[in-house]
C-alpha cells in the first residue's frame, strides 16, 4: 500500500474516531433534563444519536416523537413507514449508518403539551450540537427537510411549509424540502397532489442515484 493510501486511510480512521466521540457526547447530553422533567410526560432524556460520516443522504427531522424514545431508533413509527416510502427505500437501506444519517432538530423526545400535542424542539439542542455535526458529515450529497423547523434552521426561510415544500424545484437535486410525513398531514397531502405527481418521482429518482453511485 502506497504512502498515500496510508495517509488517507489513518485520516479516515482519526475522523470516524471524532465523529463516534461526537455521538457519544451527544447521547450523553442532560441539558434539557430539567425541562423534560417538567412536561406532562416526565420523561428522563433520551438522545437518538444516528449518523456517520461516511454518510451521503442527510435526513434532518424535527424531534424523536414517543415511539422512538422507546426504542432508540429514528424514525421507528408511522411517520418513518410514510418517510420510507416517500424515498423508496427499504428498511434495511434507511438504518445503514454509512449511508444516511438522521440529524433532527432536536436529539431527544421533547414530551406533550397539556393538549398531547408534541412540543416544539428545544433550540438549545442545535444551537449545541448541529455545527459539530454538520463538520462531521463532509460526503452528505442530498439532504432531506422534514418539517417547519428543519426548513427554518437549514435554509433561513420564513415562509409556511407550504410555500417552502412547494418551490422545491429551486432546491432540487441535491435539497428537499418536505412536510412531516406524520399521518396528521393526510389531509394535507390530498390537498396538494402535486406533491406525490410530480416532487416525488423527483426525490425517489434521486435517492436512488445518490445510494448508488
């Protein structure tokens, strides 16, 4: 093996080595324990941590809703069967770390409102982790924002999802603006069937490229 090829393979070494420390830190994070405490479900925090740098495709959502609390994984409901099939992939495909990474908005459940609504993420989460796990993914070629709060904090828009989702051609190949595939969002796509006629033979094409290239 060449010099250079031992170059390159120790710097990959070094960065996958900082970016699990990255992860690590992360799924040690309490700085919202008071907080989560406080809320109606009384949860302890639970960071959901799934990125490597290896990946290409960068899902960035809103927060772990309950069910992922459980389990640990992104995107392990509903929401993520709906996700799923937006893109195409199986599920095998979308939990392949050195593939795609799931960067939310915010790492942990943030619990209900006295209505059961979910709570907004807590921007201290970003405005703590996001910069650093963003330097860590340097080969992401497609990013997918699901949500108000992804679009917000990714693209520095101030328009509604809708307005935002709808302009995803300025954005397209290589960025995409989604709603949050949660089935309360139903009615909102029956509403605008542009969004699966003609955004997501858009997207799934290019999932497609980006896995397989």
């Amino acid at each position: 093996m060449s010099k250079y090829h031992l170059l390159i393979n120790g710097n990959a070494r070094k960065f996958n080595a900082m970016a699990q420390s990255l992860v690590e830190d992360i799924r040690a994070c309490r700085l919202c324990a008071d907080r989560f405490e406080a809320t109606k479900t009384a949860h302890t925090p639970r960071p959901v941590a799934w990125f490597q740098p290896s990946a290409r495709i960068l899902i960035a959502g809103q927060a772990p809703g309950a069910k992922v609390h459980a389990s640990g994984k992104p995107f392990d409901d509903p929401s993520g069967d709906r996700l799923r099939d937006w893109m195409k992939v199986s599920a095998d495909t979308f939990y392949d770390l050195t593939r795609i990474a799931v960067v939310p908005m915010a790492f942990c459940f943030p619990g209900y409102d006295a209505k059961g609504a979910d709570l907004p993420p807590p921007r201290i989460c970003a405005e703590t982790w996001h910069e650093r796990v963003m330097q860590s993914l340097p080969d992401i070629r497609l990013t997918l924002l699901v949500g108000g709060y992804a679009h917000r904090w990714h693209m520095g828009c101030k328009t509604s999802v809708t307005d935002t989702v709808s302009q995803w051609r300025d954005h397209a190949p290589d960025l995409f603006p989604l709603p949050h595939p949660s089935w309360r969002n139903t009615g909102w796509l029956k509403k605008h069937p542009w969004f699966k006629a003609d955004l997501l033979p858009a997207l799934r094409l290019r999932v497609h490229e980006v896995l397989n290239d």
